[in-house]
C-alpha cells in the first residue's frame, strides 16, 4: 500500500524524485553485497562525512544540544552532534536489515518492559497506544512489536511517491503497517485500536501552530496532540517505548507502565497532562543514550501564537 | 434532547472545534463532515468535545461509518434518548 500516489508535476521534479530514487535503490543493492560490519562501518562514514557537510543540520544540532543541557559545553555538544549524525545512517542500515533479514527481531532484540505492559503487547485484542520518539532505533521497535501484536505506524507521505512506495514495498509481511497521518476516514484511528492494533505515534515532531505548546527540556515546544486526544477520547492504555541500540545489531525493546491519565473535562488541561508525561518519558531516554537522539530537528522552532489542541 | 436541540448543540461544538473557514449559514445535515474541516486526525478534538458536550460517552470506531451532520446527530439521538 502506497501512501502517497499522486504523481509529480513538473518533468523536472519527476525527474529529480526518479533519480533519487535510483540513488537510493543501488545504495540497497550495494548495501545487500557488502558484510554487516563493513556495511556499519561504512554508514558511520558517512554519518561522518555528514557532519561535516550539512551545516545547517550540524548548528540546529549543537544548538539544541547546548539549549536543552544535554551537551555541558561546547565540546560536548560537538561530539554528541557527530555521534548523532553517525547513529541516524546507521539506524538506515539496521532498519533494511530488520526488514528483510529472517528472525532479525529474535536474533538482535531483547525486552526490557514491565510486567503489565508485556501483558498489553501479549493480548492480541487491546488496542494499545504506543508514543515513541526520534531516539534509537525507532523502525526497530515497530518491527519487535509487530512480534507480538500488528503495528500500524502513523506516517507524513514522503514528497517523493516512488521513495515513499519503495519504503512501503521494503515493510516485511505481517503485523507491521505504515498509514498517513491525515484521512477523510475519521474513526480510522479508533478501529485499528478496536481491533487490537498498537498505534504507534511520533511525539517530538515540531507541530506549528497548531500544536500545543509543552514543555520539552524545561522550554515550550509546540507539540502534537493526537495522541493525547487518542488516549483521552478511546481511553486505550497509552505506553511510551523506544529501542535503544546496546551494541552493534543489538537492541533492546524498552517501554514505560501503562500510562493512564483521567478525564477532568478541561480538554486542555487534560492534553497538557498526557503530553507533559510523555515529554518527561522522552527525555529520561534521551537522557540515557543522549548520541542516539536526532538532534538535527528544530523542534522549539518559535511560532506566531499558540492555538489551543489541535494537530497539524 | 431533542432532534433540534442536539442539532444546535452539535453545530456549536462544530464551529468552535474547526479550524476550517466554514460558512456555517450553509452547513445542512446532508453536510459531509470532512468538508467541514475534520479528517482522522481533527475530529479527535470533536470527539472528546461530543462525549463532554453530551455527557455520553461511546467507543468512537463507531463514528466510522458516520459521514454527514446529519448521521451525527442521530447518532446522538440514539444516546441520549
């Protein structure tokens, strides 16, 4: 299933999208010939060669690194943003390699979960609401816990349609989906929990304007709210996870307690609530493996005013 | 409540949950709800302002087959009788 099959306008765009996606597709090809360490060693070069060369990528990085106090200097901001560049091309790797390598998920992953939320993950009918965010490897703990229960993974259609069909051909078969974020279909969110899918949503997106605003390392970041509203309107248990990378092809599936946040009536409040635990969620990871954050993301961009709960 | 009275209550909510530009002098109950602004992500503000609005509460997979005003308010109709 594509997400996006709206064909590119102008011939030159059309001709930009097919040459990135060629690009990309002998990168594949190149990667499925090479050994995994040489592949590993390879993405980390390039990582490296990205430092270097995105500048603009490399001053959002150290700047939020120095803005959140992650980073205690400027030395450290340095080394933590490299490192960063250098986990993102990795995570590339693993990610193709999680997809298509047999068992890759029994063979690299472990579980570090709470009794109460491996019991949400083993019953295959609860719906359950997973926020995670741009720390470790995130494709990877989709695919473990498709493992256990189907995963639809709420995505923004790429802007290039054939990267964004081949992204979606490379999902491995079974309980793993990616859906667009935005349809007219307007109980699609709530059927996939009734059915006893994990809903899987990306938390530390900048959400503009209409976002709300919520504090992230102690300063506001306008912050999406669909997942706030989820849990609050389909009262479905909401955990937050992510999957730390503990060595080369080795990870560990991590995840919070079932997080229940009650109903006051003030929908503000009450989305303020949910956001501010999941924030405090992230930054405890980030905290723990702050090199396998993606720091590249403007993610307190300012905004010309705040306005109320909504998505983007 | 009645028809007209869930209709009024469930316009008002409308327009203060959308962000959409809507002339709601021409809104009917024939109007599709997702040319009012809402899609899969923006009615989750409506919902959780319907359940509060109506004092009811209702598993919202059970607005997927809803399209239209019109649906919604008998929807309602069904719940707060």
């Amino acid at each position: 299933m594509s997400t996006s099959t709206k064909p590119a306008q102008s011939p030159w765009i059309k001709a930009r999208y097919l040459v990135e996606y060629a690009g990309l597709k002998a990168a594949l090809g190149l990667l499925n010939t090479l050994p995994t360490t040489t592949s590993l060693a390879l993405a980390r070069g390039v990582g490296n060669l990205g430092y270097v060369f995105c500048g603009m990528r490399r001053r959002v990085s150290i700047e939020n690194l120095r803005r959140t106090g992650v980073a205690g200097d400027a030395a450290r901001a340095r080394q933590l943003a490299r490192a960063s560049f250098s986990h993102m091309t990795q995570l590339v790797v693993e990610t193709i390699w999680a997809r298509y390598a047999p068992g890759f998920v029994e063979k690299h992953v472990t579980l570090a979960i709470p009794a109460a939320t491996r019991d949400l993950l083993n019953d295959r009918k609860q719906g359950l609401l997973l926020a995670t965010g741009h720390i470790g490897n995130w494709e990877v703990a989709g695919l473990a816990a498709a493992r256990r229960k189907s995963v639809v993974g709420l995505m923004r259609p790429m802007s290039n349609p054939y990267v964004d069909a081949m992204v979606q051909r490379l999902l491995p078969p079974g309980g793993f989906r990616l859906v667009p974020k935005h349809s007219p279909d307007i109980g699609r969110f709530a059927e996939y929990l009734r059915e006893g899918s994990v809903l899987a949503l990306m938390i530390d997106q900048f959400a503009g304007e209409r976002g709300m605003s919520v504090p992230f390392f102690g300063q506001p970041a306008q912050t999406h709210t669909a997942v706030a509203l989820l849990h609050l309107v389909t009262r479905e248990p909401l955990v937050f996870g992510w999957c730390r990378r503990t060595g080369p092809l080795q990870f560990e599936l991590r995840a919070s307690e079932p997080i229940v946040i009650a109903r006051t009536g003030h929908k503000q409040e009450d989305v303020r609530a949910v956001l501010t635990r999941l924030n405090s969620e992230l930054e405890r990871a980030i905290g723990e493996a702050p090199e396998q954050y993606m720091w590249g993301h403007r993610r307190w961009k300012p905004v010309k005013a705040s306005v109320g709960s909504g998505e983007e | 409540m009645t028809h007209d009275e869930i209709l009024k209550k469930l316009h008002g909510i409308m327009k203060s949950t959308t962000r959409e530009n809507v002339d709601w002098d021409s809104i009917s109950e024939a109007s599709r709800v997702d040319a009012l602004g809402f899609d899969s992500l923006s009615i989750l503000d409506l919902m959780y302002d319907i359940q509060q609005g109506f004092e009811i509460e209702f598993d919202p997979s059970e607005l997927v087959h809803l399209k239209t005003v019109g649906d919604f308010v008998a929807f309602l109709e069904t719940r707060t009788a």
